[in-house]
C-alpha cells in the first residue's frame, strides 16, 4: 500500500477514537492521530538517533528518535512500538513506556506513545526508511541540538526532553 493510501484511526484532543482516514489526508488536513517514538539506547547511556531518508514527506533527511512511526488500526501503542523497531532497526528489545505526548503541531498532530530500551546490538537500519543512524552521547545530542544549522525533528526533541523529565522524577 502506499504510504499517503494508508489508513489510520483519528483521535480527538482527548485521544479517543472518532473515525479513520487516509495517512495523507490526516497529514493534509492536520488530523489528531497515533503514533509511537522509541529511544534505543546502548550499554553506555548513548542515544541513537536516526536521519530520516530524503523521499519522506515530512522532515527529510532530518534527525529523529530512534525509531518511531504511525499506530495502525486497532494496534495498540506497545504492539505499534514493537513492530516499528523490528521494522526499522531489525531489534527485538523489551520496551518501558517513558511517557505520552498529547497531539499538538509540534507532535504533528500525533498522540505520541515513548518507549525506550537498552541493546547490546547493532541496529541494522531499514534503508527504505532511515539515511544512517549513530549512537549520540549525552553531549554530543545537546551539540546537535544546540547547532543552529542542524536538521532535528521537532519530535526528537520533545520525546528526549520528556525522557529527561521521567528520568529526573
């Protein structure tokens, strides 16, 4: 199925279900809907970050969480996670949920389940969806959040400042 066909369940801003579209209708139209980031860390605290591939349709060839994507029909948030780190890291890791992030703009509109994990494996990145990734230490992610000149998703840095935030509490 192409991407912009496929269907998705909207949400309204309390995150209950109020009907399905199309995935490039609801990202046209700015529809509330579901979607999962996850944050794969290794043995040494450091963060891997992917660079989205140049024919997506939003935020090409920009830096992202780990691994994130949309919540299909009837899935649930942790199924959602599951399926996407398989997808786009090739990685079976048990997942923590770290928080939720409420549709916003900045979420794209996306009720955003994070998960996080540890891996003592290499990801083996989907070439269909992700340029390259590297695993990022602490500072070296504040870095690249703080270089005017870097392209970062708005949803790479709402999901590890929430991240921060559980981790501190």
């Amino acid at each position: 199925m192409i991407e912009a066909e496929e269907i998705l369940e909207v949400f309204d801003r309390h995150n209950r279900l109020v009907g399905q579209a199309s995935r490039g209708s609801i990202h046209r139209l700015g529809l509330r809907h579901r979607s999962v980031g996850i944050l794969v860390f290794d043995g040494s605290g450091r963060l891997y970050v992917q660079l989205r591939q140049r024919h997506k349709d939003r935020y090409p060839r920009h830096w992202d969480t780990s691994a994130a994507g949309h919540v299909s029909p009837g899935e649930s948030y942790a199924a959602a996670a599951a399926r996407e780190l398989a997808e786009e890291l090739g990685l079976q890791e048990d997942l923590s949920l770290v928080g939720y992030l409420t549709a916003s703009a900045e979420t794209g509109w996306e009720h955003v389940a994070l998960f996080q994990c540890q891996t003592a494996v290499a990801p083996a990145p989907n070439p269909a969806e992700i340029e390259m990734g590297r695993f990022l230490a602490p500072a070296e992610l504040q870095r690249l959040f703080n270089d005017p000149g870097a392209a970062v998703t708005p949803s790479l840095r709402l999901c590890y400042r929430l991240w921060q935030e559980r981790r501190r509490s």
